[in-house]
C-alpha cells in the first residue's frame, strides 16, 4: 500500500527511534519495504486525499454526536413507540446513529489497512467492505430525509420534499438506461438462438452439451469423492462437471484458485497432472497421480475431448465405465 515515502524532518532521539519502529511496523504489515521512512509517505497520502478524510470523518462524528446524546439513566428496551416522532434524540435515531457508524466504520477501515491478496491492492477489501456500506447508508439516507422533514413545515418541508424526490430520480437514471442496455444485447442473443429467459444458470448446459450434462446427472447421484476434469479458465463453462454435482475437482479455476489460495505454490503441479491424466498412453505412469489426489471418477467429455488430446484405451482397459452417452464418458476407479 505504501510505495514511496519521503524522510521526515529531524526529531529527538527518543521520538524519532518511536516513528521509525511504528512506521516501519506498520510498512511491514502493508508490504512496504526498502524506505527511509513510510509514516511521511503514509500522512502524505492522506493529506492529498483531505477531502475524502474529511467527508468519512465527519460523518463519523456525526455519529458519535448522535450516540452520545443518549440518556443513560434511560433504559435502552424502551418501547420506539413510546417516544414522540418529534423529540429531539429518540431510539429510532439512536439506532440509525449506531448504522451510520459501522458504515463510517467500514468506510474508513481501508483507508489505513487492506488484505493483502493475489494482486497486492486494496481492491478486494474495498469490495467486500463497500457492499455493506452502501446497504447501511441506503438505509440511513432514507430515514433522515424523512426525519428532517418531519421537523420543518410550511415551504422549508415542500423543499426538503423536492429535494428529495430530485435525489431519487437523479439515482434511478442509472438503474433505468443500465438494465435497459445489459439485458437488450442478451435479450437479442436469446431471440437469435430461439432461447428462452431463466434464472437457471444450468439450462446454457442442457441445451448445448446435452450429453456432458447427463454424465452431470449421474454425478449427482454418485457417492462421493474426486473428480478428474479440464482445469478451468477464467470466465469460461469450465469445471462444469465439479460445479454442477457438488464433487471437488483436483484444480477449479486456475485465476481464482490462485487468488483465493495464497498463490501457486498450493496449485503445484496440478495443471500438469491433470493434462497428463488424459493425454499419456501408459497407465502405470498415471497411477501414481491418481492416487495422490484420490482420484473416484475420470470424466470425459466434449471439453475434456477439445482440450486434451485424450488417450482412452488406459481407461478402458482399467477403470470400469459407469456412465456413457454419446461421447460423454465416466470411468470409476474405486
């Protein structure tokens, strides 16, 4: 996170010895390595972005100011209905002060600290954190529009009405064109194959590798273990055999498996063996790789078949077929 930093100015001993271990602990910590000294380059950072740091902290305060106004001498499980709409600080504020908090929160927390995944950026974590916060805001926005209104009247209410109702549609212009643009182009590819709209993400499958997914079916059925298959790519029908009957595979995905995984060195050599369990002729030679990975069903179909140049007779001659329509094939071992 920290790539560059400028030296701080001379400090006394004691102080500058402080900065220097904190700084470069917490360098360590975000990957830094190599500076003089990461706390300039890490003030700086936030100093170009004083706007944003302004904006998040603000609002945190808000919700502090919001939660601090509570009266403690009052009991929390007060009934919400019990309090008028119109007090200054009731318990359905207090409540929507403890969301803007946590959201604030989340907000802010990557700001200073990221899981450090596959790609080495913070955009994973600014993901997974954001889902949440925008749901929490959503919720927050919504009823303190109503709770401003609430307090004005006459013209300032029409305005705060106005306001309001311009925000929403300002908001659903994206909604609006974007669902109109993404679906037309699968809406014309459905009509040009003569398909039908679902929600079913195994229909795609049935339709065009009717027999890969009977051997699907039949997996679906089977009792548990190992599947060899095509090492998935990104963005692909890849691994439909595994994903589709709940057995594992000896490798998904190799781009999400290594983001997900710490990397490659858990992948190994699977790619590699997965190929060589199609492609070499002798069985002796694969046998050890089917074992390693305990190996139940060897699965054969029209991706495996276009991938692999695939050497069946080792299969036949020593797995027992269980399964077999069209050119679709599994063989089990145990």
């Amino acid at each position: 996170m920290l790539v560059a930093r400028a030296p701080l100015e001379p400090a006394s001993g004691g102080i500058r010895a402080l900065l220097k271990v904190g700084g470069d602990a917490y360098a360590g910590v975000q990957g830094a390595a190599g500076s003089v000294n990461p706390a300039a380059g890490f003030l700086l950072r936030r100093v170009k972005n004083l706007p944003l740091m302004v904006l998040l902290f603000g609002l945190l305060a808000l919700a502090f100011s919001i939660l601090s106004r509570i009266n403690r001498s009052k009991s929390m499980l007060v009934d919400f209905e019990e309090e008028t709409s119109t007090s200054p600080v009731n318990n359905k504020d207090r409540f929507v002060g403890i969301l803007l908090l946590i959201a604030m929160s989340l907000a802010i927390f990557p700001e200073f600290f990221y899981l450090r995944d596959f790609f080495g950026t913070r955009m994973n974590t600014i993901f997974k954190f954001y889902y949440q916060v925008w749901i929490l805001l959503a919720i927050v926005a919504t009823y303190s529009f109503h709770r401003v209104k609430e307090q004005l009247q006459g013209g300032k209410r029409r305005v705060i009405s106005g306001v309001s109702a311009l925000l929403i549609l300002l908001g659903m212009i994206y909604p609006a064109f974007g669902i109109a643009e993404k679906s037309s182009s699968a809406i014309s590819k459905l009509t040009s194959d003569s398909k039908v709209a679902t929600l079913d993400g195994s229909t795609f499958l049935r339709q065009s590798k009717a027999d890969d997914w009977a051997g699907i079916e039949w997996l679906r059925q089977a009792d548990y273990g190992v599947i060899a298959e095509k090492v998935g790519a990104s963005y692909s029908a890849d691994n439909a055999a595994s994903t589709f009957s709940g057995l594992p595979a000896i490798l998904g995905p190799i781009n999400h498996e290594s983001q997900w995984r710490g990397g490659y060195s858990e992948i190994g050599s699977r790619e590699t063996d997965v190929r060589q369990i199609y492609e070499v002729q002798e069985w002796s030679m694969i046998k050890p790789i089917l074992e390693k990975y305990n190996v139940r069903y060897i699965f054969v179909g029209s991706t495996e078949r276009s991938a692999y140049s695939v050497q069946e007779r080792k299969f036949q001659m020593n797995a027992k077929l269980v399964f077999e329509s069209g050119n679709t094939r599994i063989y089990q071992l145990y």
